[in-house]
C-alpha cells in the first residue's frame, strides 16, 4: 500500500485548555481559569440505569480482573493509535510500530478522504450552555466539513445503536466549535470512524437532520446534569 501524505490545512485559531478535577468530576479550564465541566463528565454522571446495569452485567460476567484488563488495553491501543493520527493530521508522515498498524491500516481509505485539517485535539468551550470538550478533529471529509471523532474496537459496531453516547458525543461537540467558531464555520455533520485490526475501519455519518436529534438528546442530558450538580 503507497504512504499516504499528510492532507491539507485549513487551521482555525486554536484555543487553550487544561484537564483539571474538581470534587472528583473532570472539568476543562480556559486561559482565563474559567472551568467547565466535560462533555464526557456530564455523560457519565447522567447515564441512564440500564446502561449502568448493562455495564455492571458485564464486568460481572467478565470478572473484575479480565474486564479491567480488556478495558486498560482498549485505552492503551485507542490512546497509541491517536497519536499516530494526531502526528499525520498535523502534517508529519508517520511510521507506526508493528503493534500498532493493524489499526492504522484500518484507517487509510479514510484518511485518504480527509483534507482541509482545521483543528486536530482542541478544546472548545460552549461558555452559554456551560460545557467544554477536546475534539478529535475539524476536517472535511469526501469535501463536506465536519467534526471527527477517532475509536478503535476489536469487533465491528455494526449498528449506530452500538455506539451509545458516542452521538451524543459528537453533538455536543458540534455545538461548542460552533459556539466558537461560528463567524469562520458552522458544522452540520459528523463522522465517527472505528479503527478495526486487519479490516477497514467503519464509517458512521451523520447529517444535520441526525445531529439535531442528537442535539436534543444532548440538552435533555445537560439539562439533567444542571439540576443535579449546579
């Protein structure tokens, strides 16, 4: 397979943001030392019982020590195969370690898609609804903008209703480079691709009429977390 060149960029001004905790809740702090809670944070602190139940199912299944091994080395494979594409989407070309190309074959028909690279692992702050996020990714994939969102799994998804959150995820973010971006660019899509050892990776699209609904979903999460915790 021929090295793929790093793509284009068109980048946007990047903001500046640091991880901090606060009372046990991750939160992300602005270069004014204004904290928002993450979106992760506000996900996770209002998931729905069954969801809990489902997870608490399978760790039980699984037993403590097995289902903490399996998720400390899906962190570990998630967090190398970032860094990889984080390099080549800031322009370097990338050689991966053997451990790691299996996921990053995966990728190159999308990465080969990929151009106008806007801003790549940025923080970006709704300061009106109260919330901040670090994006994966603003880039224009098949020639259409969008918010990127990088995962890697041992098996196929096969269902956007597999992915749970990740959605609402993706909405949340739209909305906060939106809220800052707005004058420059306005997202109304989002990909989120699922890096796959030895097949090509898959591909969830999301167009605005997705995204509103997702949207919603959003609020009604946020607006839970407010009452609970602000």
């Amino acid at each position: 397979m021929a090295e793929l060149m790093p793509p284009e960029a068109d980048w946007l001004p990047a903001l500046t943001g640091k991880s901090v905790r606060q009372a046990g809740k991750q939160f992300i702090q602005d270069d004014q030392a204004r904290s928002l809670p993450s979106v992760s944070t506000i996900l996770n602190a209002t998931k729905p019982p069954e969801a809990r139940a489902a997870l608490a199912q399978w760790r039980s299944r699984l037993g403590h020590d097995a289902a903490t091994k399996v998720t400390m080395t899906a962190s570990r494979w998630g967090s190398q195969t970032h860094k990889y594409l984080r390099q080549f989407l800031q322009g370097e070309v990338v050689t991966c370690p053997d451990t790691v190309q299996p996921y990053w074959q995966s990728l190159q028909a999308v990465l080969a898609d990929l151009d106008a690279v806007r801003l790549v692992e940025s923080p970006v702050f709704h300061y009106d609804l109260g919330y901040a996020g670090r994006v994966d990714c603003v880039v224009s994939y098949q020639g259409t903008p969008c918010l990127c969102d990088w995962k890697t799994a041992d098996v196929p998804k096969r269902s956007s209703d597999r992915l749970y959150d990740q959605p609402l995820q993706l909405a949340a973010y739209c909305g906060a480079v939106n809220h800052c971006y707005g004058d420059r660019l306005h997202l109304r899509h989002a990909l989120l691709v699922v890096a796959l050892p030895d097949q090509p990776a898959e591909v969830f699209w999301f167009g605005p009429d997705q995204l509103r609904e997702y949207w919603h979903q959003w609020c009604d999460r946020l607006g839970q977390y407010d009452r609970r915790y602000r």
